[in-house]
C-alpha cells in the first residue's frame, strides 16, 4: 500500500511540472491536470496522516484471543471474559482445563487445591516443571494465566475441598464448576451443592491408570460403564437424589500399575506437604496424554455452555 501510494505521489507531481504548452487547449488541459495533481496530492497525503491516527480496525483488534474470536464471534468472546469458572483440583486434569480455558479468554477464575507441585507430576500437569517443584499448585498455575492473559482475575484457595470444608464456599457466585478432584467424599458433596444451588458442572471420573485417549467421552453420569469412580458416584448420587451430572468418562478398563520402588518406599514429596503420597492406599500410573486430554475435554464443554454454542 505503501509503494502505491508513493508511486502515485511521484506521478502526480511530474504531471504538475510539465511545462510546455503548443496550444490554448493543452494549456486548458495542463490546468486541469494540475488541478487534479493537487487533489490527489492532499488524498495521498491524507491518507498517510489518517492510517497513523486512525489505524485499521481489524489490525487494532489483533490480540492473544484473535483466533478463536474468529470461530465464536465477538458476543462469544465478551461473554467469556465476563465468566467466572471454578476449578476444583490443580492436577493432571485441571490443569490442562485451567489453559485451555485461560487461553479461551475467560475472563476470571477460582482455584481450589492445597497441594505442592512434587516432581512426581512433571509427565503430566502441565505447570509442574523443575522450576517448580515446591510451590503450591494454585500459585504456578495462577502465574501461568497472568503470564496469558494479564487482565484475568485470579483468586487461590489453598483447601482441599471436602464434605466438612464444603460450606466454605459459595457456588451460586460461579458460572461453571468444574471438579478435577480425586477424592470421592470432595466429588460428590460438589455435585450435590452444585445441583442444590443450580450452578452447572461437570465432573471428570476415572483418568489414570489408563493409556487410551481417545476412549473418553461426555455423558451423563447415570450413562456411564466400566468406570469404578463412575460406579461409585452413581450409587451415592442415587441416594442422595441428584439426578443428572455430567461427565467426562472412559469404557477402557484400567490397567494394573507396579507399585514396587514407587512413592511408598521412597516419598520425594516437597516439604510441607499436607498429605504425602505415602498416606495413599494406592498410587495411580499416569501418562501425559491422557488426564491432558479429559482436562481439554471439560474445557471445551465450559466454552460451549457460556457461549451458548449448546
């Protein structure tokens, strides 16, 4: 654009100094040719100082959220940003729903988790690094959506939710809940709170111990098979009248891990931690790619419910 205007300023301006006339025609049009030269001469030079002042619309909207505003729309987006999502449960599976999430534009967010990131969780939750080893979950992950998005509220809660915690927290004041928890006394005294105060959630069930991916679904829970957590959930959910939650699942069966030289016999949990592996009847095997996956599934439900794309 540039090179075309300049051209167009060079040509304008040998129009304007030609000097030699033969008749009181040409002379006529030499008047009218330079008439026209000046015209064009203040467009261009216009045109120069408005593209400064006023610079294209579509290149001052270009940010970190471009693209996916591009498939959902700005109505989308704003609402997004206005969102306030839950996530109950920095591991494997929040995590990778708080990005997800996070790089959708949601807007702000409440993290629910009291543990310390140990370097047991590098090969699957994705802001534990050797850089950090040792700080609280909540406080990495936090750094990770500042890092994205700088206009993100962020609120930590250091507290491992559970049935004698759980009146600690407001869930009306939430646009979605999402429960990446691993204790079953914490998942269902969620789903029963969230289904009492009507905020919508989604509950991930089962995801280590397995190597299949692409075997998870959504579905409701009283849909589910196969899956132990999923079995115990339906059975307490009954009793307690719930009568819909969704999940996210997988029909694989789990898979046996060895246990022999692992976390019970040599603990490398980080100082201070509440509750070390150690104090754990059975320590599930993982893989980066799966508990990522179930993470991003969640994800992709909380986005299409706030964007109404359901």
């Amino acid at each position: 654009m540039i090179i075309i205007r300049v051209n167009c300023l060079s040509l304008c301006w040998i129009f304007y100094n030609v000097r030699t006339v033969s008749t009181p025609v040409d002379f006529q049009v030499l008047i009218i040719l330079r008439i026209c030269c000046i015209i064009g001469l203040v467009k261009i030079y216009l045109s120069f100082i408005l593209s400064d002042i006023f610079p294209p619309e579509r290149t001052k909207m270009l940010n970190q959220f471009s693209r996916t505003q591009m498939l959902l729309g700005d109505a989308a987006l704003e609402r997004l940003k206005n969102a306030r999502v839950a996530i109950f449960g920095i591991g494997g599976v929040g995590g990778y729903a708080l990005e997800a999430l996070a790089r959708s534009g949601v807007g702000a967010f409440d993290l629910f988790d009291d543990d310390k990131i140990c370097v047991t969780n590098i090969n699957r939750q994705i802001h534990a690094t050797l850089s950090t080893v040792g700080q609280y979950k909540t406080d990495a992950a936090k750094a990770r959506v500042l890092d994205i998005n700088p206009a993100a509220a962020v609120r930590t809660h250091k507290m491992f939710y559970l049935p004698e915690n759980a009146q600690e927290v407001d869930l009306s004041q939430f646009d979605y809940v999402i429960d990446a928890i691993d204790t079953v006394s914490g998942k269902i005294e969620l789903a029963v709170r969230c289904h009492q105060q009507d905020t919508p959630i989604i509950s991930s069930m089962g995801a280590g111990n397995k190597l299949d991916p692409t075997a998870f679904e959504v579905a409701d829970i009283y849909q589910t098979s196969v899956c132990p957590l999923a079995r115990v959930m339906r059975r307490e959910l009954k009793g307690q009248g719930v009568p819909k939650l969704k999940v996210v699942y997988s029909r694989e069966a789990p898979l046996v891990p060895e246990q022999e030289g692992g976390c019970e016999t040599g603990c490398v949990c980080p100082p201070d931690t509440q509750r070390k592996c150690t104090h754990r009847r059975q320590i599930p095997g993982s893989a980066a790619f799966v508990p990522s996956v179930v993470g991003l599934i969640c994800a992709g439900e909380v986005i299409k419910h706030l964007t109404n794309l359901q």
